[in-house]
C-alpha cells in the first residue's frame, strides 16, 4: 500500500493566539518584515499555504482590550497581495468573513489574489456569531447558527457563480477587432433567499477556476458544509483516537455530495516543541505553557465562563466557591466562552478536584492543543503517525514565536519526513490546487447565470 503525503501549512498567529510575547525573540506582529520572515520559511520548507486569521473587532475583557489581541493588525487579502511578490509557489489562505461582507467583493478580491499570485489563493469561510461584532457594521446584529450557515453556503455558491461567469477563452483582447472579452462573458444572475444579484463580473476567470476553500469547526454544521463545499478543514482533536473518529466522520460524509475523500483535506491545526532529548522537550513545553497562561490571563479566562470578576483570586490557588453568573458575562467577542458554561465549569471543577489543580493549571491543561512534543525524529514519526492511520492528510502549525516560530521545524524535522518520502523534496507545479492534490473545478453555471432554488 502507498504511502500518503503529508500537507503542512504555516499559521501567522495573532487573532486567538498563543503566541509568548515575553520571549525576547518575539517581535512585531504588524510590520510586514514579520509576515515575509513566516511565508519565506514556509515555502523554503516547501508547506502548502500560508494562513492568516481574521478578526473584525478587538476582543474585550471587562470593557477592556483583551491583551492577547493585536491591535492594528493589517486586513488579510492586502497581505497576502504584497506577500504574492516575494514568494513564487506558497499558498496563500485568507479568512473572509461571510456575515459581514457581500459575495460579490469577496469574489473579486479572492480572484485579484489568485490573478496575482498565479493560482495560489485560499478562502477560509467563516461566520460570526455575536451582536458585539455586528456593532462594526451597518446591520449589526447577529444571526442563529443555522442562518449563520445558511448565508455561507449560499455566499460560496454565489461567490463560485462569479468565477464560472468566465469561461476559458472569454478573455480576447484582440485590439484589431477592438474587443477585450466575448459576448456575454462576465454575465451572472443570482436569485436566492440570501441574494439577489444580477449584473457583469469584472475579473476573469481565476488560474484555479476557483480559489480553495477552507473551512473550520467541528459542529455538525459545520461538518456538513466542509464535506459540500470545503478543500480543507480544519479541527483540534487532542489524541491519536479523536483525530481518527472525525476523519471518519467527515471524509464518511463526502459521498453524499458526489465527492471522493481526496477532495477534502483534514487538517488539524498544532504546536510543536523540539528538544535534544525526550525530557529536554518536555521541559520545554512546559515553560512555553506557562508563559502562554501567565497569572493575570488564567484569570481573565476563568472569568469568561464565570461571567463574574474573579481578580481577587490567586491563580495558583483553588477555583472559585462561587457559583458562575450565566448572564451577558464580562467577555465580548471570544467564542470560546459559548456554550453551556455551567456544564463547562462542572466538568472543570471535577477535574480540578480529581487532579488537585490550581486556577492556572487548570487553564493549562483546558487550552491545551494538540502539540508534537519530543526530538525532531520523534516529532516527524509522530506526524507521520497520524496521518498514516488516517488521523489527518496534514496539519496547520502555530508556532508560539513570531516570526521565527516555525525555523526549527522547517531545519530539522521536515528533512527528516522528506527522508521517510512522505513529504515533497520540491513543489510539482504552480497552484495551490497542485500542493494539495486537488482538482480544477468546472465552470458551472449558464452563460446567463443560475437561479438558486
């Protein structure tokens, strides 16, 4: 039996991240040099994208900015354009939120970058859940779950409508016969319970037909929308087992909507931590966690689910006698704090009490997520492990340093995946559609466009 290729891909952390900013190593990360430093050690280490997060509003604790938020973090696809110039093959992902943008500038924007780029763009869908975001935006509010779904589906739908409305050959520009684009091309109509449009496309089909899709989450939902419509999902599953159980599931779905289990990529998102020996990185792993949860954030993340101030508290002693307050909560805009809290400080208290864990600890163990821990050939087997028992096709890494967060990994374990012959000794073609093994879409819509039921 072959074996399978392994996918990596580099995360720019910065939006719900992990990243030790007492390091000093750590430096900005706004300036342009920090996003070049991470893209070109990426693609030096031959990954499949590069991965920028999205956040439309500042996170807040007890009115206040959230202190691992980055304020004046630059948008997305305008990184990505600049970074198109100093990288030839690196993919690159952007997350676009579907609840506050409209499908036609989302279109256009993503089809720019794949112009420029020459096939290498990426879209990670998502949605927004909170009144707290909607504040930035002229309708405001915010929407149920299933509508929240409802409106990705049909933006992706839409958006891919746009991108059809170009056919291959539709670009002319024949200046003897003074035309630029064949009769009709660009034309698109969509009529939908989410929108209605109708009008002329103006950038012509992308190199890849379409940009690849991304899509997290875990919810059923969720899980159906990345096996209709996404290229790459990922998740956090802690064990070797768990990570299996929803590969299963997921790929297990894909038939239903006419596809094969290498139209969808798995691909979790982790940490690493090398060392010279087995305790060495163990040692190690464990400083970087605790300078992740320093004293006054293991306090801040309690509060979250308590709703209450609990800075009165020792994060190195005991949790909370008190009861949570389940009201608005004293945190706005991070949605780890849904949910059912009190079954979530339930479970807490037990394992607080079984393991005799303080405050901090506590919050260790919960935000931990899964991290390959050991030497660099422990690290690669373990890899290598999970995806060829069929736990991942790959994993999304998040480094804690910026920007030299992933320059071990890329020295010293992906050689050793490249000797095992499970990762790429060099890029096969120019696309991001090449990396990952994915097809060309289609065009399918009408030349006149198509109605959506």
């Amino acid at each position: 039996m072959p074996v399978k290729q392994i996918h990596l891909a580099a995360h720019f952390p910065g939006v719900n991240n992990t990243t030790v900013w007492s390091d000093p190593r750590s430096a900005s990360q706004i300036d342009f040099g920090s996003f070049v430093h991470l893209a070109e050690t990426a693609e030096r280490g031959k990954f499949d994208f590069f991965f920028l997060a999205e956040g439309l509003r500042l996170r807040e604790m007890k009115g206040r900015i959230h202190d691992l938020d980055v304020a004046g973090r630059p948008e997305s696809l305008t990184v990505l354009s600049a970074l198109a110039a100093v990288t030839t093959r690196l993919g690159l992902a952007a997350t676009v939120n579907s609840t506050f943008n409209e499908p036609y500038e989302v279109a256009r924007r993503l089809a720019t970058v794949d112009h420029l780029s020459g096939g290498r763009a990426a879209w990670n869908v998502v949605t927004s859940w909170d009144a707290f975001t909607g504040e930035n935006f002229r309708r405001g509010g915010y929407l149920a779950e299933a509508d929240r779904y409802a409106r990705a589906t049909e933006f992706l739908h839409t958006a891919r409508e746009l991108w059809d409305s170009w056919a291959e050959g539709d670009l002319v520009a024949d200046p003897a016969a003074g035309e630029f684009a064949r009769p009709g091309a660009g034309a698109f109509a969509h009529r939908g319970p989410q929108f209605d449009i109708a009008g002329r496309f103006n950038v012509p089909r992308p190199p890849q037909g379409h940009p690849v899709i991304i899509q997290a989450g875990d919810s059923y939902e969720g899980r159906e929308f990345a096996a209709a419509d996404a290229d790459v999902i990922f998740s956090r599953h802690g064990t070797l087992e768990d990570g299996r159980a929803f590969y299963k599931d997921v790929k297990s779905r894909l038939p239903r909507y006419g596809r094969r289990p290498d139209d969808l990529k798995i691909m979790p998102a982790v940490t690493y931590v090398l060392g010279d020996t087995e305790e060495d990185a163990a040692e190690r792993a464990a400083e970087i966690r605790r300078a992740q949860v320093s004293p006054q954030n293991a306090i801040a993340f309690l509060e979250g689910y308590w709703g209450r101030d609990l800075s009165a508290y020792d994060p190195d002693g005991p949790l909370p006698d008190i009861d949570p307050d389940l009201g608005e909560g004293v945190s706005k805009g991070r949605a780890q704090f849904r949910g059912d809290r009190a079954e979530t400080v339930r479970r807490w208290r037990e394992l607080a009490a079984e393991r005799g864990l303080s405050i901090r600890e506590l919050v260790i163990e919960a935000t931990a997520r899964q991290t390959f821990v050991g030497t660099a050939r422990t690290v690669a087997d373990r890899i290598d492990e999970f995806v060829q028992t069929d736990a991942a096709d790959g994993f999304v890494f998040v480094p804690h340093l910026t920007p030299g967060g992933l320059d071990d990994l890329v020295e010293h374990v992906v050689p050793l995946l490249q000797e095992k012959g499970v990762f790429r000794a060099d890029y096969t073609g120019p696309t991001l559609r090449d990396h990952l093994g994915l097809r060309v879409p289609g065009v399918h819509s009408t030349r006149s466009g198509r109605e959506a039921s």
